[in-house]
C-alpha cells in the first residue's frame, strides 16, 4: 500500500543521508538584531495613511493601494513586477428578514452565498435542528430541515454549515450570531477560483446571520408556533482582473522565503490588515539594504483575492508559479492582523509546522529574550491551520511565524464568541491600531527573516514531522480498533522517528569549504522536503497532513482530519479548491 510504501522509503532516504555525513561543525547562527533598529515607523505610518481607503477586491481602492507599493518598491530599488490574474470572486449586499409578527430584521448575507430571487425566498423556520459534528469534523443535518430554513446558532465554520444545509435539502440557513454586531464573511468551500471540477461546490443555498438580539426576538416568536419567513440576500458574483505585487530582494543562491499578507480588505480594514501592509513593505526596505549579506532571497508577496475570493490571488500564483515555489521555496510566513491596540507588547508568540516550528520557537527567544507564549491548550501540531492564504502547503512548503500576540479574551475588543469586535466591520480603523505594537511586531518579524536568510545550512528538523505522524497513526488505530490495523505502518513510522531523531542530531558540515556548506544546505532543506514529500503526500495519492486535494491543488476550505483519503488507491484528480 501507498502509505507504507511512503513510510519505508522516507526511513531509506534518511538512513542513506545519515550515513553520509562526514564533517562535524555545529552552525552558528548570525546577529540578526542589529535590522531591527532600522524599521521606520514613520515608512510605516506613511503607508497606512496612503492605503487608509476602500480596498475591496476589485475596487479603484485596492488598484490604487497596489499602485502606491509598485511605486514605494520602486523608489526602494527593489525588484518586483505588478501581475494582473483573473479572478471569480463575490460580493455581498443587502439581507434581510420578514417576519409576519415583528417585521423587517436586518442581517448579513456572506460572499458566494447564494442570492434569493428579487421577491425573495419564502419557508418555514426550524429552530434547534438536529446538527451534528462528524469525527471528520464535517457538519450535517438530518432530513428534517429538507424544503426549510434551519436556524442555528455558533457554527464559526459557515462554509462547512451552508454545505451542510445544502446537502440536507434545506431551503437556506440562518443564523443568530453570539453578539449584536455581525462581521463580513464568505461561505464557499472552494480555495481559490473554481475549477470546472470544483465549480460544482459553488453555494447554491443562501445564508444570513443576524444579530443576538433580533434572534432572540426571533425565538420568541417562534415559541408560539411555527413562523414562515421572507428571506432576501443580495449577492455578487464575478470575474475581476485583480493586481498581485510581488518583490524580490536576491540572496546568493536562487532559494528564497517568501512573506505574504492580503491587500484587500473589507471597507478600510486597518488592522486586517493594512498594517501587516505597510509592516511587510518597511521590512523589504530594511532587508534590501542587507541583500549582500543574505544566503537565499526573501521574496514578499501583497495577495488580493483573499476576502472575496477565498485565497483567490496567493491560489492563482501557487497555480502560477508552481515549479518555481516546488524548487526554491524553502519556508512561508504569513500576516494577517498584528500590530491591534490591546496587543500583549511584553510577550511574544510563536508558531510552525512540525520541522520548523522548533527554529520558530528557538529564534524567537534568541531575537527577543523572551519565552515564547504557550500554544492554545489542545492544539495539535499535525496539521497545521489552512486560514490566512495558505495555499502552498500541498507543495510541503512549511509555514513559520512570530510575534506580538492580539489582544486576549477579557479585552473590550475581543467578543464573548473570541473574535475581534472590530474585525470585518466599517470600524476596522487607524485608530485600532498601536503603532508601537507594529513597530515592535516588525522588527521581530524582520529579525527572524534575516536570521533565516543568512543562516548557511537551513534549521528544518525531521523528528518532529516523524513524532507528529507517528501520532496521528495512533489516533488513527485507536479510533478504527480492530476494524482497521494499522500495526505495519506504526512500525515504519517509529523507524523513520528513530531514524529523524539521530539526522537532526548529525552536525552538519559547514565549516569546510563553500562547496560543503552550499551542499549541506541542499541536503538538510532536500532531504526535510522529500520526507515531508513522501509523509504528507504519500507520493502524491495523498496529500499534505493528510488533506483532501492533491500535491497540485489545495485542500477544500472546511475541516479535515489527518490521513481521511487512507482508504483510497492512487490516481485521484486533483484539482485547487
């Protein structure tokens, strides 16, 4: 079977390598403190106050914001290129609901649900239906909502609850928000503009959510028997040519890491996330005057798309640049939504898959001198979260972070459901923002990067993929039991832990020649990334952390749980979305 055969061949790969290693020279890593005392806030706060518009996707707002990056990169001396992509994205209008005893409620319909007619969509409401969470972490209904209009209430993961009322039948879904103040979302499953295979996944069912407040109305009303309702969503749907800035600052060898956040916004989000923005753009800045002194480049990315077209521009240049990213891409971050007043500016928070995540962790206490906040309490670090353009991890490119954790739960600007009170509103504005938060947020995220970039052999470890998936086989053989055994390819996953676990603690050998250093480097990048390769993707029949798509696509936007395509053969299709 595939799986094994993944397993036994990672188990070869890094025996062979280990056994290769001839030098012993422990790396040291470079003073990356000294950029930061060359990040501006006031290069900082110049950009905000030039993208401080409308940046919906599509809008003269979001041209006009890329317009001013191709111009700041420009007078930076930094090479970049201004890409135009067609993309299908939505855009949601006006929602409401008539209720015969109490009138118009007003609410929020999301991007890619489905619009009613122009009269409206009549049906009976069905409060409290049956809804249950799979162990794939899917959501379904049951034949009770079929030709109704389930309503439902704290189901964070709409995509996943609208594909839901969709395959039960039901006529549309709403749902009462935790809060009275309702946020902006999208409800497609899709990642990235459809595909003639996905296209059919596109919502055909509506979706509004409404406030805490009118719900409560709402189930009072319904107490006294049951209520059929008027249901009218307004939406958009359509294809743009939408701008995607891209810069390179050049390192020694063509390798690069590539650093992203989204350009659009809803209305001017300042926190989400024009400062991650201008935090990117000032750090292009920095680096370039550093690029002499970098072993592999740093590429920044601006992606558009992302609000109102699921990841669509960072899905189209994953589709685009694929080969390029697949060869040279050695680590991704990604920004979306530092620098919030509230911030904790005396801690710092780290992240990463498995493999990296422990150069995250080490480097953000070396840059800082602090200890970096704990993760959430149950999170799982097999399989990292595909939010916030994630659209490369089926490439097996591995996502690192740090920085200024957001504010916390008990802050005014964090709601009873843990959001951002602020986030996808029209109050998303400069005056959320701490300057000092994004200064400080900057330069240790500037600081990682250059300790990255200029570090001779990269820091990817192999065991903690190995542990991550040797856990994720037993999660996997204690759910099935004895209905499925999975004892054989435990086996091969403990030997490729035992065989990991003594590669990373091999020296690497980068004190010899340039020649010997410029080959340990391909060798620890290599040989991470084809185990990664043959662990995540299982040679590509299936794919990274087990997800739903392919090596060439992206997985869909709802949960998934490790390993659920084990049971299929190869020779999927695989198509983005």
């Amino acid at each position: 079977m595939t799986l094994l055969k993944g397993a036994a061949a990672a188990v070869s790969i890094v025996s062979a390598i280990l056994l290769s290693w001839a030098a012993r020279h422990v790396q040291s890593p470079p003073n990356a403190k000294g950029v930061q005392s060359e990040v501006s806030a006031a290069e900082i706060e110049r950009t905000l106050r030039a993208i401080d518009v409308d940046r919906t996707s599509g809008s003269d707002g979001e041209r006009a914001s890329a317009e001013y990056l191709d111009r700041k990169l420009a007078e930076y001396g930094i090479a970049h290129t201004t890409y135009r992509s067609r993309a299908y994205l939505s855009w949601p209008g006006r929602a409401e609901v008539i209720v015969p005893s109490i009138g118009t409620i007003h609410g929020k319909t999301a991007a890619f649900a489905a619009a009613t007619p122009k009269d409206g969509l009549r049906g009976q409401l069905v409060f409290e239906p049956t809804l249950t969470r799979r162990v794939d972490q899917s959501l379904a209904f049951d034949s009770g909502v079929r030709d109704q209009i389930p309503v439902v209430r704290g189901i964070a993961d709409t995509e996943a609850l609208v594909l839901a009322g969709q395959q039960a039948g039901a006529l549309a879904v709403l749902q009462i928000d935790a809060t009275d103040t309702l946020h902006e979302d999208i409800v497609t499953t899709i990642w990235g503009t459809p595909t003639p295979e996905s296209a059919s996944r596109l919502p055909k069912i509506p979706y509004i959510d409404i406030t805490k407040s009118d719900g409560e109305r709402l189930a009072g009303a319904a107490a006294k028997g049951p209520i059929t309702v008027t249901l009218t969503a307004e939406v958009t749907r359509g294809w743009r040519t939408i701008p995607i800035v891209v810069a390179d600052v050049p390192g020694r060898t063509a390798d690069f890491v590539l650093v992203a956040t989204h350009l659009d916004a809803w209305y001017h989000g300042m926190t989400d996330t024009a400062g991650s923005v201008a935090s990117i753009l000032d750090m292009a800045r920095v680096l370039q005057r550093h690029a002499g002194e970098l072993q592999r480049g740093v590429r920044f990315a601006w992606w558009t798309g992302h609000s109102f077209g699921r990841y669509a521009g960072s899905g189209w240049y994953a589709d685009r640049f694929w080969a390029d990213l697949d060869r040279q891409c050695v680590a991704y971050t990604n920004l979306d939504g530092p620098g919030r007043r509230g911030s904790r500016i005396d801690a710092v928070s780290s992240s990463g898959w498995p493999g990296l995540a422990e150069y995250a962790r080490e480097s953000a206490e070396r840059i800082t001198g602090k200890t970096p906040v704990a993760p959430p309490s149950g999170e799982r670090a097999f399989r990292p979260g595909r939010d916030s353009d994630s659209a490369f991890q089926g490439l097996g490119i591995p996502f690192f972070s740090v920085g200024v954790p957001g504010p916390e739960k008990g802050s005014s600007d964090v709601d009873a459901a843990g959001r951002i009170v602020y986030w996808h509103t029209p109050e998303d504005t400069f005056d959320k923002l701490d300057m000092k938060v994004l200064q400080l947020d900057t330069q240790y995220r500037v600081a990682q990067l250059y300790d990255l970039a200029t570090m001779r052999v990269l820091p990817h470890r192999l065991e903690p993929i190995a542990a991550a998936y040797v856990a994720a086989v037993k999660d996997l053989s204690a759910t099935a039991g004895p209905a499925f055994d999975v004892g054989s390819t435990l086996k091969l996953a403990t030997a490729l832990d035992d065989v990991a676990s003594r590669f990373d603690r091999a020296a690497k050998p980068v004190t010899a020649t340039a020649r010997n250093i410029f080959v340990a480097d391909v060798m620890s990048f290599s040989v991470s990334y084809r185990v990664i390769t043959m662990i995540h993707r299982q040679e590509s029949c299936f794919p990274h952390f087990g997800g739903d798509a392919s090596f060439f696509a992206g997985d869909k936007t709802v949960p998934v749980i490790p390993r659920p395509g084990l049971g299929r053969g190869c020779g999927g299709k695989g198509n983005r979305g």
